[in-house]
C-alpha cells in the first residue's frame, strides 16, 4: 500500500459521505412535514416511538439529522424531553439499514441475477437514471428523486474506492501486527468512537469497518468493540447541535449519550463475561460484510430492548445532570436547528402561522366585546397579543426567509410564499384590533354611548366579523381552498353592511338621534371591521393561490364576482345578515 492508496481512500471516503448528505437531504425535501408531523401525532406511548424513529431514520438515511431534529423540536417547545426517548432509540435500529446496504458488495456469485444484487453492478444504471431525471425533468420532485439515486451511487462508488484501496493490506504484515492491538475491547471501544466522532457519521464508520473486513483481516473479537464504539461516537452530532440552545433541549443530548454509553457498557460487561465463561469459539473468527452488518444491528437492537423499559430512568437522569436553574417557562419560538431539516422547519413555521391566527382572531373579537362592556383586564390582554403578534411577525418573517434558502422543494417554496403573506395579513389584523379597543377606550373615557338602532347594526356586522375571521382562519389551518372561496362572499357582504350603516348613520344625524362626535368614532369602527374582513379575503387568496400558483389575486377577485355562483352566495349571506328595519 503506497501513498497513492492513502489518497484513494481519503477520496473514496469524501464521496462515501457527499453521497450520503446528498441522498439525506434530497430524502428530507421529499418527506416534506410530514416527518414533523407525524413526530408529534405518534410519539403517544414508547413504542410507537422506536418504530417512528426507525422509520424515519431509514426514511432519511441519518441518525444524526434525526437526533438534530429532535433537538430543535424540544428547543422550540413543540416537542416534551419524554417523547424524545423512543424515537432516539429508533434511530440507532434504523441506521443499521446502511450497513445491510453496503453488505451487498461482498455478494460473489457466478449468476448474473445475484450479481446485479452488487451496488458496483447496478448503481452506475442509477446513476443514469438519477440524472436524467435531474437534467431532463421539469418537475422538482422528480429531480429531487434523481438527486436521491446519484447520491446513493456516489456513496457506493465511495465504499468501492475505500475498498479497493484497503485491498493490498491483506498482505503487509505490519497492517495485521497493528490488527492484534484491536484484541483489546477497550481499546476497540475507544478507536470506534474517537473515529466515529471524528467524521460524524456512524454508517461511514461502519462502511469503512466493512471496507477492511474484505480484506480478510478483521475478527469478530476485533470488529465487535469498534462497532460498540461507533454507537458513542456519534454522540458527537447530538452534543454540538446542544450548544446554544435551553436546558430542556440539552437533555435531549444526554439522553443520547446516556443511552449509547449504558447501552455500550451493558453489553460489554454481559459479551465479555460470556466469552470467559463459556469461550466464544467465533471470536477468531474471519468477519465479512454481513457479518459485521448482522453484528450492528444485533447490538444496536439488543441495547433498544434492554433500555426501552427504562425510559423514565433516563428522563430523570437527564434532569439530573442537567438542572433547571430558572423554572419560568420562556415564550418557546422556533430553533434554527430545525433549519438543518428545512421541510421540518417550515412545517413548524406553519403550525406557528396558524397560532398566530388564531391570536389575531381572538384579538379582534375580544375588542369588540369592549363596545358592550369595558374591562381593564380584558384591555391588558388585548395588548399583550398584540406583543405577540408582532414578535410573531418579525421572527416568522426573517426565519422563513432564511430557510427558504436552504435548497426546499418546490412545494415547500409555495408553503413559505404562503405563510410570508399571510402573516403579514394576520399583524394587521392584529393591529385593526388595537384601533377597535382604542374607540371602545375613547367611548369608555368620554361616556359616549351609541343609539338602540346603531348598537343592534354592530351586533348583524360583529356576527358577520365572526363568521368570516373563523372561515379565513379555518382555511389557512387546514389548508383548504374549497373553505377559502367561501371568504369572498362574506367580504362583500362585510362591504355592503358596513355602507348601508354609514347611510343610516348619516340618516339619525339628521333627525338628532345621533351626534357628530359618535359619528367619528363609529366611522373609524367600522373603517377597521371592514380592513379585517380585506385581510380575510387576502388570507384566503393565498390559500387558493398556494394550490394554483397560476392565480393573479386581483385577477382571481375580477373572475370570481362576476360568477353566477359568487352572486347566489352573496345572496344567501346578505339574507342570513340582514341590519333590522330602521
């Protein structure tokens, strides 16, 4: 083995990791949130946990980005430190996928079917056809697959380079003379995890391990402590995404770390003692590259099972070695951790988008309730969303532009544009709010009251308020583009009441029921109900727009009102709100 070959396995480890990020990213855009949703629908009870981490752990090819995720989940107070447990063990059953995958190289076989099984056979035809797929096609999530072959045939052309350049080992005696210092357990422990951390990648470690198992050197009693080791080097990820973030999201990482080194030391202590009693004859045994694949996930499953019982135990463990100084629990916002997943993060930022509609709507509501009644108190918590929402809007807007230039899909892309628009809409909402509560404070100041006439003309358009903030709200929660056409109606309808009380208004001056000074007010009343019914149907819009990227939003409106249908609904809202006889 020459210097030529130290530059060929360095080489062949740089592919074997490019083409494992780019197939883990690429996995990661086309899961979209549904990996972040289904964290936080399926993490009820234990088990549904460890098969949740293990399958999204195969899905996305990293038990790194996993526990990442994790990380940035608890940091930003979406997930509980309890419902982190199960899916962590997960992981490590689900990393073991890899391992099986780069096993198939050692396939030998004078049948072309089983031949083809070997990823040196067929990953150059996936490499075809990931980029055809990537220069020939229009649609992203086609590339986005094409993405996910050339990845993987990159990361076996990487396993291919390192063993070949491993290969002229087999014969220098100075490579298996270093080999006998690898009888030591814990000297194996301690080189597996040193290297592990070193690359942070434990199915890089593993590939490599598997890389020099073909040259016919490696035991099992040599492979067996390395492969140990690898578990608690890569609790390096999880200890660096730790950094910077609160003491609940710190536990995460000391649940990983305690659970691989216990998990290490356990089956270390219980492998060992076996062998001195009953003298595993397969120790000096020559492993391949199933075997060390079969011994992976043999360990990595042993240490799930033998743990799993014990979760609480790790949970208190963590909250010990990690104490909470301040118990006050802080307004939780998104962690850029979650940027490193960008179809989690933007999942995330979604789900925020929706409380802050929610604040919004709730906002408005509750000024109005202030026309009726005043309440000091009520006031104070007006005020307060409105911080909220503010900080929801500077915060949401600058994280979503940073993760929309984190390579996501074409999807996601429509999702930010939708989010980005509507938040802006759900401020102003907000602020309208402020305006109301600021008029039911100059009534309250000023002792003014309105008319019988005009007070049962408010109560007709605050139940129309209702109705279309809980129909835009709605839709943009649930993301539907059949409950937001049904916003426009109640917007024009919103329109025609609030002019016709201007009119009546207008009328009761005349006669003396009414004063100029109550006029002023009741103008800029209704002048902000009918900006938070604008901002409705702006919400909607970017509902149907999101779906439709071909919608023009004012062409949209143009097309919709002069619709048979939209007259017909427009009909059957002004009837169902209709201001009593004058």
């Amino acid at each position: 083995m020459d210097i030529f070959s130290v530059f060929t396995l360095c080489g062949g480890l740089a592919f074997f990791l490019y083409g494992m990020n780019t197939m883990s990213k690429s996995l990661e855009k086309m899961a979209g949130g549904k990996l972040e949703r289904l964290l936080k629908r399926m993490t009820s009870n234990p088990l549904k946990s460890l098969l949740l981490g293990a399958g999204i752990t195969i899905a996305i090819q990293s038990s790194s980005a996993m526990t990442v995720m994790l990380v940035g989940l608890v940091n930003s107070g979406v997930m509980e430190l309890g419902q982190t447990i199960g899916v962590i063990m997960g992981s490590n059953i689900g990393t073991t996928l890899t391992a099986w995958i780069l096993s198939l190289t050692g396939i030998q076989s004078e049948s072309i079917l089983v031949n083809m099984l070997k990823p040196e056979n067929f990953s150059p035809l996936v490499a075809l056809a990931g980029i055809i797929l990537i220069m020939g096609s229009k649609r992203q999530k086609r590339r986005d697959v094409g993405r996910i072959m050339m990845g993987f045939s990159i990361l076996m052309y990487g396993m291919e380079l390192m063993s070949d350049a491993v290969s002229p080992l087999a014969d220098m005696p100075e490579f298996a003379s270093l080999l006998t210092a690898f009888q030591n357990p814990l000297l194996g422990v301690l080189v597996g995890a040193v290297f592990t951390g070193i690359i942070q990648s434990s199915a890089a470690s593993v590939g490599i391990l598997q890389a020099l198992a073909l040259t016919g050197s490696i035991t099992y009693g040599m492979a067996i402590p390395i492969i140990m080791g690898q578990n608690i080097g890569t609790c390096v990820t999880a200890l660096l995404s730790s950094i910077g973030v609160n003491r609940n999201a710190k536990r995460v990482a000391v649940i990983h770390i305690s659970f691989n080194v216990i998990g290490t030391v356990v089956c270390l202590i219980l492998f060992y003692g076996g062998n001195m009693i009953f003298g595993f004859s397969f120790m000096d045994w020559t492993v391949g590259a199933v075997g060390i694949a079969f011994c992976h996930t043999v360990f990595n499953v042993f240490t799930t099972l033998l743990l799993l019982p014990f979760s609480r135990q790790l949970e208190k463990l963590a909250r010990r070695l990690i104490r909470t100084e301040n118990p006050a629990k802080e307004f939780a916002f998104l962690d850029p951790l979650l940027i490193r997943t960008p179809s989690v993060a933007i999942s995330e930022c979604v789900s925020m988008a929706c409380r802050m509609g929610e604040t919004a709507r709730d906002n408005v509501l509750l000024a109005m309730e202030q026309l009726s009644g005043f309440s000091e108190e009520r006031e104070s918590k007006i005020l307060e969303n409105e911080d909220k929402l503010d900080t929801y809007e500077d915060r949401l807007g600058s994280y979503l532009v940073e993760v929309s230039q984190h390579g996501v899909s074409m999807t996601d892309i429509r999702t930010v544009s939708r989010l980005l628009h509507a938040i802006g809409d759900f401020e102003r909402i907000g602020d309208h709010a402020i305006n109301i509560q600021d008029s039911a404070r100059e009534l309250q100041d000023k002792e003014l009251h309105f008319s019988a006439a005009a007070e049962k003309e408010l109560k007709v358009l605050n139940a129309a308020l209702e109705d279309i903030l809980s129909q835009a709200v709605s839709s943009f929660n649930q993301d539907d583009p059949a409950a937001a056409k049904a916003v426009e109606p109640l917007e024009e309808t919103i329109d025609q009441l609030t002019e016709e009380i201007r009119m009546r208004h207008i009328q009761r001056l005349q006669t003396g029921e009414c004063t100029i000074q109550l006029g002023f007010v009741l103008n800029d009343l209704l002048t902000n109900l009918e900006r938070v019914s604008d901002h409705c149907s702006n919400i909607a819009v970017c509902v149907i727009e999101e779906r439709d990227s071909s919608v023009d939003h004012h062409a949209y409106l143009h097309r919709l009102k002069v619709d048979d249908n939209f007259t017909e609904e427009l009909q059957e809202e002004l009837s169902k709100y209709r201001l009593p006889n004058a």
